[in-house]
C-alpha cells in the first residue's frame, strides 16, 4: 500500500488514509492515455509570446479592503493594515524546471521589490502554477511572513523552507492570522500533487478571509460538480464582500471539467454564494489549457449578460490593477 509522506491522520469523508478525494463527485484522475488524447489533438489556440502590463506600487499599508491582482492566482489583499498575498508566483515559469513547462506571459502586476510588508500568505495547493517553492523561499527570507495552507502542504513547504512559520487545517478549519483576521479552510472539487508519485496526498481548498475591513473568498482552483460546496459556503459563512473566482484553464471540457470552472460555471458560483463583487483570476498569465488567451475575459462577458448581472460587479481582473471593496456598497 502507498504510504502519504506529507500527512498521516485518521480517514474522513474525504480521506482514504492515503489519499484525499472529492466526496460524490466525478474522479479528477487522469492517466497517461487521456493525457495523449488531449495533447495529440492539437487544439490549443496560439498565445502571445507576452502582453504588456503596467506594474502597480502598492502603499505600505490600507486601512480599507483592496485587492491588487498579480497574475494568476496571485494577488495582494490589503486589509485594515494587514497585507496578505494568495498563491504567490513571480517565477518565469510554473514548473519544477528552470526551462521547461508553462512560461508566463504577463510579468507580474507587481514587481517582487515593490511589495509592503506582507504579513500572511494563503496556499490554495501545491501544483506549481499556485505553489512556487522559490517565490516561497524568497518572501520567507524577505518578510517571514504566516504561511496558511490546507493538509500536507506545510510537510511539502518545511521541506524547502524548514524554519517557515505554518499553521495548516482540514475543510471548515478556521484559521486565526492575527490582528482580528482568520481564514477558514473552504472544501473545492480539484486535485493536487508535485509528481506523478504524490497524487492527491496533500489536501487542495479556498481561503474564506474574514477581515475587520470586510470579507474575501479566494476560492483556489475548482470544478462545479454538484454545486453544493458553495451553497454550504453561503450557509456556514455568509455572502463574501468579495470572491476571487478563477475563470480560466478550461478547455477542452472532457477534459478538465471536473477540476477547473469555466466563466459560466464561474457566474454561477458568483449568484449561488451572493458575493457582492468579484475578481476573475486564473486566466491570462500561464498557457495552462487550449483555450485562447483572451477567451475568458469574453466568455465572462457573454455569461454576466446572460445572467442580468452588471459587468463592474465581476470583472476579469487585469495584472497591476487595483480594486477597492466598500462592503454593502453593492459595488
């Protein structure tokens, strides 16, 4: 029997012993010959080789809630003084490999040496794309900052950064950061693993942030499924002021509908939690799947007008840009 070298505990509605699975949902597992089936297709749509962006330089420290998209999944959240980045990757490439795998093409919305001070840090998983050891290395050395993370990722991290500070949780775990703010552990149907040996031995969730300055779900990577997780979310939490919501790397559906949302399903979650506003991500740094480029950002248009949804409350958000959230504005 395989032995999980990242976490041992005791089996649960979503842990075998070994491994981690999506409970009632369709399998994320895909062998070697799917992979082929996909590949050999040849349907992936040319990107740029880059797209330009203007860089923004955050203020050291916001008394309000405001979200500077990075790129990606990364992205600083200033809140009531505390500064905290999501699934931060300023690495050319999401990859265990210097010149091989996905390379961006946005540089990152800002540049690493304009960071304040960041004082927390929330991991969604551990594929490459949301976990980069060498950007973790970096603002550990830089900032020390409170690394939070679902199961298992805090054995994949101590073994790169031994001496890192890591408080790690199950589904629902509600995590205390400091200064009035926690993150709760949020349930997401996805996968993780680091190689091909690893599969779905660490756990994979969003981070719920409850804030003295207002709320944000950042939801980590995720198919739709059955939709109950975000129905529970809203039950057990409450409507988000705002939702970090990925609307990219989708195609083709057979392939990647039970891990990744496209911007439809993406709209969806948006009504079913009742956010008040919300940030499209995942989309536009690294060509992950074969959709093209600028695919979401118009498949997101198409499906808010379809919904009567006001384009300004769900925008696809754009490396450099800066959003200010004002709770109960409806904004």
């Amino acid at each position: 029997m395989a032995r999980n070298p990242y976490y041992q505990g005791p089996a649960s509605d979503h842990f075998d012993g070994v491994r981690f699975f999506n409970p009632g949902q369709r399998s994320t597992d895909r062998g070697l010959r799917s992979l082929l089936r996909w590949k050999l297709a040849g349907g992936a749509a040319r990107w740029p080789a880059s797209v330009p962006v203007t860089p923004a330089k955050p203020e050291a420290a916001v008394a309000g809630l405001r979200i500077t998209m990075v790129g990606h999944a990364s992205l600083l959240i200033q809140a009531a003084g505390v500064n905290i980045l999501t699934d931060p990757v300023w690495s050319t490439r999401a990859s265990p490999f210097a010149r091989l795998g996905p390379k961006r093409v946005t540089a990152p919305g800002i540049a690493y040496e304009d960071l304040p001070p960041i004082h927390a840090v929330l991991i969604s998983h551990c594929h490459y794309d949301h976990f980069d050891m060498a950007t973790l290395r970096r603002l550990h050395a830089d900032h020390a900052p409170l690394f939070a993370m679902p199961l298992g990722n805090d054995a994949i991290l101590r073994a790169g950064v031994p001496d890192a500070r890591c408080v790690a949780g199950d589904w629902w775990d509600r995590l205390p950061l400091g200064d009035g703010i926690a993150t709760t552990l949020t349930p997401a149907y996805h996968w993780a693993n680091r190689w091909p040996s690893d599969v779905r031995m660490a756990l994979w969730s969003g981070h719920y942030l409850s804030t003295p300055a207002g709320s944000v779900w950042f939801v980590g990577d995720t198919g739709y499924g059955d939709g109950a997780i975000f129905t529970a979310l809203r039950e057990r939490l409450g409507p988000p002021d705002a939702a970090l919501i990925p609307i990219g790397a989708y195609e083709p559906r057979w392939f990647m509908a039970a891990q990744h949302v496209n911007p439809a399903e993406a709209v969806r979650i948006f009504r079913e939690v009742g956010a008040e506003r919300a940030i499209g991500i995942h989309w536009g740094t690294f060509q992950l799947t074969d959709e093209a480029r600028e695919a979401p950002r118009l498949a997101l248009a198409t499906a808010l007008s379809s919904a009567g949804i006001p384009p300004r409350r769900f925008v696809a958000g754009q490396p450099g840009e800066a959003y200010d959230v004002t709770p109960g504005s409806g904004d």
